[in-house]
C-alpha cells in the first residue's frame, strides 16, 4: 500500500470518527432536552364562559304489561309509540331529534310459595314491554308542550329532562382562552417575584367542568295501561343559566 492510500485511509476514518462524534453529541442533546429539567414548577389558571342552555332534552317511556302473547304486546306498544313520534314530527322536531334508548321484551313471573326443599321453577304470568326514547327540542315553551303530548298519548314514564347547549366550541375555547391567558400571567408573576427565567413549557393539563343541568320531580311512575285521562297540566322549562369553567396547568423550566 502507497503512502496515497494509506492518506486517504486515515482520512476515511478520521472522518467516520467526526461524524460518529457529531452524532452521538446530537443524541445527546435530543435526549437531554426530552428528560424532565432538574427544576421545574406548575401553576395553575381557571377560565369561566357563561353557558346559557339552548337545548332542551327529555326521555320518556311507553311501558306496556300483561298477557300472554308477547307478539300482541309488542304491537300494542309500537303502535302507541308510533302515534307519540308522529305527534312529535306533526310538532316539528326532526327524526335526528328523536333517538330509541333502550327496547326490552321481559317476562313477569310468579314464584309461588316455597315449602318443600325442591321450590316449583318460577311460571311466567305474562309479559311486559319497555319501548324508551329521548327527544332534543332548541325551544324551551314547545318542551313543556311535548311532554305533556306525549304522555297524554300514552307515555307513562317521562323522566331525565336536561338543559345543556348543543355545540360547546366557542364556550370550551372562550374559557380555555382565559384560564391560559390566567396561568401563563401567574408563572411570569412567579419567576420574578423568585428571580429566576421561564424556561420550555413542558407540560399542559386540561381539566374542564360543567355540563347539562339536570331536571327531576316530573314523571309518572307505575307501568299501566291507564296511566293518563286527563289532560296533563303544561310544564315550565326554564333555561336559566351555569358557569362553564376550564383549569389548566402549566408546567415550566427554572432557568
């Protein structure tokens, strides 16, 4: 081998040897600024977004028992159920308004009276049906009027009223807006009192709170046929209002 390429030969690893170092130095970095620092502190910052509720939101129930045929119960149920949601489409709220929450068949049994070690097995005595709905209306005088309609048309469970708004984006932005705008003031406030620099954001811890205001009292119990003759009285919704409220926690670099 000539002193040519025994140059070139060194070249060729001092230049690996470089950029192996380079490398590795780069690593390093990368690493270190992905571990947590030595010191750091959170602070905290609330945001507030006044929530006035557009949107009125009820369930309701048609409970049908007895017999033994539970194909007639069935029909008997759905067609009462069928005449509630054409009252509620007659009444203006959309087919996207209106959702089945829960459809059950179940028997009714009869234990009888065990006096013996060997208890007879339980007979059926006859079926109930449980056919639930809820409905969405964005007007508060109609929801009163609804609820009335649909239990004078054979509704005998109407319960779960709640107030909530239907799209909380401009809220949730609007009171995270604040709670940052609230913690980032408060970390500056720190570091100077503490004479000390922010350094990297490193973390951010979102904690929201607020959401539909519920509505009990209003409902009819039982499960019979003759639930409702007269006309039910109207109900009252008042929207009012709730604080939306949105903390975040911020947590810094000491520099």
């Amino acid at each position: 081998m000539d002193w040519k390429n025994k140059d070139y030969l060194r070249l060729t690893i001092i230049g690996a040897l470089v950029i192996f170092a380079l490398s590795t130095a780069v690593y390093v970095y990368s690493y270190s600024r992905t571990m947590q620092p030595a010191s750091a502190f959170s602070v905290s910052g609330e945001g507030k977004s006044v929530m006035v509720p557009d949107t009125a939101k009820f369930t309701f129930t048609v409970l049908t028992q007895g017999g033994n045929d539970p194909v007639k119960l069935q029909k008997d149920n759905t067609t009462k159920t069928n005449a509630i949601i054409s009252y509620l489409k007659e009444k203006g709220v959309e087919s996207k308004d209106i959702k089945t929450e829960g459809y059950y068949l179940n028997p009714q049994y009869n234990y009888g009276i065990c006096r013996t070690e060997a208890c007879p097995p339980p007979k059926i005595t006859g079926y109930e049906v449980r056919n639930t709905l809820s409905v969405k209306t964005k007007d508060f005088d109609k929801a009163g009027v609804l609820i009335a309609g649909v239990t004078e048309r054979g509704a005998n469970e109407v319960s779960g009223v709640e107030l909530t708004v239907d799209d909380r984006t401009a809220l949730e932005n609007d009171a995270r807006s604040e709670a940052m705008q609230k913690a980032t003031t408060k970390a500056r406030a720190l570091a100077k009192a503490g004479g000390f620099r922010l350094g990297r954001l490193l973390s951010i811890d979102e904690y929201p709170s607020g959401g539909p205001i519920p509505m009990y009292g209003y409902g009819m119990g039982g499960g019979s046929d003759t639930a409702v003759k007269e006309v039910t009285p109207l109900v009252a919704i008042q929207p009012g209002s709730q604080d939306y409220l949105v903390t975040v926690t911020l947590r810094y670099e000491i520099r």
